[in-house]
C-alpha cells in the first residue's frame, strides 16, 4: 500500500544552520511512530515540516498524495487532515472549551453549527471532560487542556495526527491521563507521529521508534530492540542520559 | 466615625513632617475653592448685560447664557436648532444601547447605519420640508462629535488592515503599509488639515470639490488611522506565536485566522490605547479651527470676540473647558466598560 506520508531528501535551515539534513521518511496508514533525540536535533521541526509550520527548502513531502508546495488552497486542504497537538497546547483563551472544539469544524470544513456542537460533544466525552464544555480553557488544569487540545484536533476527522511534545509541559500527576487518551487514540487506529521522551508510552504503542541528531535520522528501530539494544553510538549516549 | 478618627491618624497625621503636609494640603485647597466657590457662585452675574458684569467681581455667566446657543452650535439657524439636538439625542441612544457586548449583532451595526444615515438628513435637511442647511453653517458640538465619532468609526477598521498589511509576508503590500504609517506618523494633523483645505483642490479635476468639511474628515481619519494601526500592531505582537499556529494547523485560511482567533484577543489588549487614541484624536479635532471649520473650539473663541461682551475668557474658556472633559471622560468610561464587558 501506498505510505500516507511520504518525505524524500528533506532539507531544512534556519539561516546558516541545518535544521534537518536529507531526511528520508515514509510513514503506512495506521502506523505509530515515536520520534526522540536531544534538543535541537530537528525532530520538532521535522513534524512541524508536515503541516507546513515550516517551510522546507529541499526535497519533497507528499502527505496522503497531495504534495506540500506553495500552493495556498492544496495547504489548507493537507492541514484539515494533519491535526496537531502542541507542547503548550495553544488553546483560545477567549473562547470556551466548546467554541473552540467547533471553531475549525464550522469555518474550514463548513459543517452546520449543531452538528459541529454533536462532534465536540462526542470527542469531549472520549477525553473524559463534557462536563467542563461551558468552561474557558483558563479555568482548566493543564492536563485538561490539553486532552481538549486532543479532542479539538480530533473534531476535524484528521487522517493523520502530530504530537510536539504533548507531555512536557505538564505538571508530573498529570502526563498519565494525556497518555492514556493517546493510547487510546492509537488502539482505534490512528496514525501518529509523536516527539516525545515517555519511553513508556513509546514501548506500549509505537512500530517505530526514530532517533534523530543534528537534523538527521541516526537510527530506526522496533520499540522493544532501540530501548534494549541501541545500534549506534550517540542513541547509546542519549538513551543513557534520560534513563536515571 | 471612630474609624475614620483612626484612618485619619494613620494616614494622613502620622509624625510631624506628615501632619505638617496633611494641614498645609488642606489648608491650601480650601482657601482655593473658597476663592472659586466666591468667583463662579457668590460674587457672579447670571442675568445682566456685560455692564453689570464688569462692576461685579464674580464670573459673568450671563455672557456664558447668552452665548450658549452659539457655542453649542454656531452658525446653524436659529429655528432650526432642534435638528442638531435630536442628532445628538439619537446618536447618544444608539451609543448607550451599543454598551453591551451581547447586543453586538449584525442588525444593530445595520442600526448605526441608518441612524448615520437620518442624523445627516436632519443635519443636512432638504428633504421633507426641512430647510437645506449647508455644511459650512454646521457647528459647536454637533461638528465635534461628527468629526471624532465617524473619524473614529473608519479610522479603527483602517488601521486595523493598515497593522496587518505591515505585518503581511508580501513584500509590496507590507512596505506600502510601512510607508503610509511612517509618512502619515510623521506630519502634524495641523498640516494635514492645511493641505486637505488647500492643497487637495489643486489635484483634483476643476469644478470638482467636495466641500471643506469632507476634506477635514477624510484628513482626520487619514491621520487617526496611522496612529490606529499602530495601536493594534502592538496587540498583534503580544499575541503568542502558538495562537498563530494552533490556527494555521486546524486549516483555517488567513483572513478566518485573523477575524475568529487572532484579532478578538489583540484588540481587547489593546482597549486601553485605543480610548487613549480616542480621547487624543476627540480634543485634536480642535485643530479644524486653522480651516476656519466652526467646532466647538472656533464658536468658543468667536464668542469672546463678539463687541459687546469683551473681555470674559476665562469665563468662556472653562466653559469649553467644561464640555470637552464631560466628553472625554464619557469615552474614558466607555473604554473600562468594554474593558470589564470582553473580560
């Protein structure tokens, strides 16, 4: 079958610096991928070169057949099915959780209000919080909101879903419930991208974990063998440095 | 009464230096107000002719009585007068209505419309068998207000495309935003004024020119918006990144981007220095005065001018003084409404 995400010698920088370097990535329907590797290795950047977040200047990325160019209405298009979810979850703060659910749904996929309000409803009570709909996200702790920044993606029926780093900003008793909505989210079928160091989660859900360094993808492995026994010299440092 | 003893003693005669200043403060001001008090009620004229007023030692505001009707409203024909008052009268209602948040709807800006629209129509008259009145003859307060208010109501829309076009990826639209704001920031409104008055009718086709009042507005909301654009520049810029991008992920295109997530958040930060710029732009329409436009400022002054009451400006000046800070501190009122209604 035909790789949902396809990126071929991609190459970004910011400057003089090379942000990623040639990176060759084809990602099946349905595959789970966890994506690790030190600060600064270009593993936010690459996901973020998936919706066009950032611009990449060489190579191709071609994201459910459609390629990522230039071209204003193709974009819109690719990001309605690219749902993402950020490290600071990136809420409106002037909106309620509700409003927020339906915002995209009404505005780029055109569905009329009420149905959009049955959707939200629908992925609120998957994330566990449809009780909270009439709250602004000010008013929620931070893993709440970002189970709603989950739900929120979730409203646009998206082919695809991007994690940045969705746990690290959060309070420690509170990564548990976001993983759990996201394995949840892997068992019906989903197919993610996930940068993130939870080694847990990365054992329980990914086909695939890929450890990046200055912008290119060191090593590509099955969770159980990369944890196990890493093959390359820097996954072996790194892994030693985040494992107390 | 016990507490304020205290409060008293804490605050305000708490050690000598302390009391000192408490007891010169109070002193000073008392004597001032007296004094004040004696000038505008006690020792004043309020019926009499200018004669009766200079053997008085008070304020004459006999001259003020008499000259209300010009300061309010210039040269606007005297039987006429209640147009200009029932302008302002619907203009007050629609503003007072518009104070909720909740009332924001499409039907109430199709209201302001056609209040706009009636309010020029008894100013302007012609119609019905009312009597024409040309533009040259508005002024006083009606002349202000329209000036600040639709100076305000098309300099903030201006100015809020003016502070996205600079802030826009495309390069000749961004530097032609750039250039207006800098241009525009850079020239004093008097001048403005001056060339709309003088400059202007050269450029355009002979036979062809809008009278000295649309030229004066068109100048002042050319003006406010550079200055509008900048105020919500600063509230685009306090806008975090992720907003921007949380949008842009969920596939909306530009304009939705801005219209639904980016501008309602920059424009409710940026409440307070857009009531400043509201307040600034509200007195500065007193400039018109150089084009010889009768504002509120120009009938004041033409007012003392008049022969036969000479001499009472400072009676005049605080009149006018009077009005201005009744209006501005109406817009300053306005301004924390909103504030606490977008909280």
């Amino acid at each position: 079958m035909e790789p949902i995400i396809k990126m071929n010698q991609v190459s970004k920088f910011f400057g003089e610096f090379q942000a990623l370097n040639k990176i060759d990535l084809n990602v099946n329907l349905k595959e789970k991928i966890v994506i690790c590797g030190p600060s600064g290795s270009g593993k936010s950047t690459l996901i973020r070169c998936l919706n066009r977040l950032e611009e990449h200047e060489e190579g191709t990325i071609t994201i459910d057949g459609m390629e990522l160019k230039d071209d204003v209405e193709n974009l819109e298009k690719i990001r309605a099915e690219v749902g993402m979810v950020f490290q600071h979850f990136n809420l409106f703060p002037h909106l309620s959780i509700l409003e927020n659910l339906t915002l995209a749904p009404i505005w780029a996929r055109k569905i009329k209000k009420h149905d959009a309000v049955d959707l939200a409803f629908h992925y609120l009570k998957r994330v566990q919080i449809a009780d909270q709909a009439h709250k602004y996200p000010g008013q929620l702790s931070g893993g709440q909101q970002q189970r709603v920044a989950i739900a929120r993606s979730l409203c646009m029926k998206p082919k695809i879903m991007l994690f940045d780093e969705p746990t690290s900003a959060l309070d420690p008793e509170m990564v548990k419930e976001v993983l759990d909505v996201m394995v949840q989210l892997a068992d019906e079928g989903m197919t993610m991208l996930c940068v993130t160091h939870e080694m847990g989660f990365a054992k329980k859900v990914a086909d695939r974990v890929i450890f990046m360094d200055e912008g290119k993808i060191i090593e590509e492995n099955n969770p159980d063998d990369f944890f196990d026994n890493p093959q390359h010299e820097r996954s072996k440092l790194f892994l030693s440095q985040i494992l107390y | 009464m016990k507490a304020k003893i205290r409060w008293a003693k804490d605050n305000l005669f708490k050690g000598y230096f302390n009391s000192a200043l408490s007891i010169f403060l109070i002193t000073f001001f008392a004597w001032a107000f007296y004094n004040f008090f004696n000038w505008l009620v006690i020792d004043s004229v309020l019926l009499g002719d200018a004669d009766a007023c200079r053997q008085a030692s008070g304020a004459c505001l006999a001259f003020i009585v008499d000259k209300t009707r010009f300061i309010f409203f210039g040269f606007y024909p005297e039987t006429e007068i209640w147009r200009p008052i029932i302008a302002i009268f619907i203009f007050f209602i629609i503003t007072f209505y518009s104070r909720l948040k909740s009332r924001w709807n499409r039907r109430l800006l199709y209201n302001w419309m056609y209040c706009g629209l009636v309010i020029w129509l008894l100013m302007r008259g012609g119609y019905f068998g009312l009597v024409k009145v040309e533009t040259h003859n508005w002024g006083g307060l009606p002349l202000t207000l329209m000036l600040a208010v639709v100076g305000m109501i098309f300099s903030y829309p201006i100015g809020i495309f003016l502070a996205l076009g600079r802030q826009s990826k495309l390069p000749l639209i961004k530097y032609l935003c750039v250039a207006y704001i800098e241009l525009i920031r850079g020239v004093p409104l008097i001048s403005m004024l001056f060339m709309s008055s003088v400059m202007m009718p050269l450029f355009l086709p002979e036979g062809y020119s809008p009278d000295k009042l649309m030229r004066a507005q068109v100048a002042i909301i050319m003006f406010i918006s550079a200055y509008m654009a900048e105020v919500v520049r600063g509230g685009l810029q306090a806008i975090p990144r992720g907003q921007y991008e949380a949008a842009d992920a969920m596939g909306l295109t530009y304009w939705q981007k801005m219209r639904l997530v980016i501008l309602p958040q920059a424009l409710k930060i940026v409440i307070p220095p857009t009531v400043n710029t509201a307040i600034g732009m509200f007195k500065d329409t007193s400039l018109v005065i150089i084009i010889a436009l009768f504002d509120l400022m120009y009938t004041t002054k033409a007012s003392m001018q008049d022969s036969n009451w000479l001499g009472f400006s400072v009676e005049a000046y605080l009149f006018v003084a009077l009005i201005y800070f009744v209006f501005c501190n109406m817009i300053s009122r306005m301004g924390r409404l909103f504030e606490k209604e977008f909280r």
